[in-house]
C-alpha cells in the first residue's frame, strides 16, 4: 500500500497523477504490516517536496466538482490510459491536472451514448502541446 507524506492510500492509482517533480523521496518497505484489520504486504512511502501537498480526489467527486453529466454512462482516460477502476476509490491529484475534456461518444451497441472524460496531466509533454499555436483555415 502506499503512503504519501505519512498519510496511508488505500488505493495505489494515485501514483499516477502525483507531479514526479514534487517528490522528494521514494521508500520501499517490504514488511507486512495491519492496518484497520487488513493485512497489506509492502509499504510504498512517497515523501513530497517541501510546500507541496498533493489534492487527492476521487474521479467521481473530481466529476462532480467540475462537469455537469447527465446520466449516461461514463469512462474516464487520465492521458492514454482508460480507467477501468472503480471511478468511487480511484485517486487523482487534483494539482496535477492540466484540463479535462469532455466527448459524448457513440458506441455502435444500440447506438448509447457514453461521456468520455479525459483528464490531461500536467506533464512537460502536455504542457508544450497546450501552448501550441493552431491555426486553421482555408489557407488564404
């Protein structure tokens, strides 16, 4: 299980939207431990850097917080990754995201419509594609 600045994480997904910049430090404990009757094999200790404090959020309560859905069934990609986690347990630093984009997308089953929700992180790669100039047109 992992613990980010002491604080235990019952879900490892956060560790793929914690600013790789921010941390510190990264401790690997073998050791079987208890915590809440549970009995987890291995620690993961991230340690940030000093003043930085990842927002951790749900993708459902992300959602919430930030898109108006109706009912219609959702999917989440964080990048090129689609989530197929529980979207109610599912850990997200809510600093390290760039922007979120919303589709309604089709699918070919009885013609449903599902919402695709992309959240981009801030990565040097995402940010460099975000301050590209696009200009379209017809070529004037």
């Amino acid at each position: 299980m992992v613990f980010v600045n002491d604080v235990f994480i019952e879900n490892e997904s956060v560790l793929g939207t914690i600013n790789p910049n921010e941390i510190k430090n990264i401790k690997i404990e073998k050791e079987s431990f208890n915590k809440n009757d549970v009995e987890y094999y291995g620690k993961i200790l991230i340690e940030t850097k000093s003043g930085y404090e990842p927002n951790l959020i749900t993708l459902k309560a992300l959602s919430k917080k930030y898109i108006k859905l109706n009912t219609n069934p959702v999917v989440f990609q964080i990048d090129e990754n689609v989530i197929s986690e529980n979207y109610d347990t599912y850990l997200v630093d809510e600093n390290f995201i760039l922007k979120i984009v919303v589709e309604s997308v089709k699918t070919s089953d009885e013609n449903t419509e599902i919402h695709l929700v992309k959240l981009v992180t801030r990565t040097p790669e995402n940010i460099k594609k975000a301050n590209e100039i696009k200009i379209r047109g017809d070529g004037i």
